[in-house]
C-alpha cells in the first residue's frame, strides 16, 4: 500500500530552527509537496521537490532524497504565526496526490 | 477574491436532509477535487473531475454525489449522511496533464456536521 509518515505534532520555541520530517512510500514518485494549514483555513502551498537536494525560499526550506523515499522541510527565525499544520503530499505514479496526516507545530515565546 | 470559493463555511444538518456544497474556482484549472479532513486523518481524496469528467471515485458512499457542470463550478450533493460523515470537506482545483499536475489550491472548506 502507499503510506506518507510524518510526526503528528512538534513544539519548537520562537527564533529556533525546525525540522519536519517526512517519510513515504508510493507507486511510483513525481513529486513532493509541502503545505502549510492553519487552523480552520485552507491549505495554502509552501514547496515542490522533484529532483533530490535542498530547495530554499525564505525562511522555509525543503529538502529531498528519493533513494531514502525522504523529505523534510527546515523552519529557521520561527515566529508566533509559524503555528500550523504542515502537511507533506507525493505526487504517484498516476499523478495522484497521497497525503501524510500532517504535523501540527507548535510554537512557544 | 480568492481563487477558489466554497460556500456555505459551516454547514449543520439532520440525518434525514439534503444539502449541497458548492465550490468555484477563478483559476482557469482543468481540473477539481473534493476532499475530506478529518481530525488526525491524511487528507482523503474523494472526487477527480478533469475536463469536466469524473476521473476518480475511491469507493466513496453514494450518499455523496458530485456535480461538475463546468470547468470553474463542482457541487457535492448530500443526503442522508451519517455522523461519521462530520469533517472538513475542502475543494480544490490544479492545471493536470497526462504528464504533470501544478500545485493544488484549496478553498476554505466547509465545515460539516451532522446530527
């Protein structure tokens, strides 16, 4: 079966670094997607990985290792509005999207 | 204006009615999904509309029925549901190929429970 393992919450102090990690194994690979959702809102697009490496864009970086079937995306300077669900998707074989439960980060002062 | 509207937010309602959900998108995307997001669950993907035509059923219970009548409009009709059926039901939309898909963009969600 296909399956996307992620921790189900992490708590990380304002300023820090976090590392999300994300873990899977599909049928086949085309991709994967990091999303940010914050409570009672859409889910809003953070990245796209589909060649194995680091991909920076700000504050969030993701990285991927398709050998490994990893990924994690890395949240430098945290701040109070960083506090969300961070949901990690593979893009299948079928260009389907199959999707981890999410992580919820918590962010204290 | 957002890119992809849903409507009602919030939505309550007996065992025994019929409601619909609606969801547009102003994106110019060929394709349409319904979503359903329970608490602590992966997102699960129950409708794929692609130009128009359902692409994907995943077994979903046909208390559930989907309308697309045209690229920028997707209903999800309702009736008789089950408790269980309570959740956040997310539409999104993408611009799908048979070799690629862009990102997904979601709207809001309604938020459905029944009782």
């Amino acid at each position: 079966g296909q399956n996307i393992d992620q921790p189900t919450e992490m708590t990380a102090t304002e300023g820090a670094i976090v590392q999300i990690n994300c873990t899977y194994q599909t049928s086949g690979f085309n991709g994967l997607f990091w999303y940010q959702q914050h409570a009672g809102e859409a889910p809003t697009f953070l990245s796209y990985n589909v060649l194995d490496g680091l991909e920076e864009k700000g504050r969030f970086s993701s990285f991927l290792s398709r050998s490994k079937g990893y990924s994690y995306l890395l949240l430098k300077e945290l701040q109070m509005k960083d506090s969300a669900s961070y949901l990690c998707a593979v893009l299948d074989s079928n260009y389907q999207l199959i999707w981890g439960a999410g992580t919820k980060l918590i962010i204290k002062p | 204006e957002t890119g992809v509207t849903q409507t009602p937010r919030h939505l309550v309602m007996g065992m025994t009615n019929k409601k619909s959900l609606k969801c547009e998108q102003h994106l110019g995307h060929n394709a349409m999904y319904w979503y359903k997001q329970s608490a602590k669950k992966p997102l699960e993907l129950m409708f794929v509309y692609s130009l128009e035509e359902r692409v994907e059923n995943n077994s979903v219970p046909s208390r559930f029925s989907p309308e697309c009548p045209n690229s920028s409009h997707l209903f999800l009709h309702l009736h008789t549901l089950q408790p269980e059926d309570s959740a956040l039901y997310l539409c999104a939309s993408s611009q799908a190929s048979d070799s690629r898909t862009t990102e997904a963009f979601f709207g809001q969600g309604t938020r459905l429970t029944v009782v």
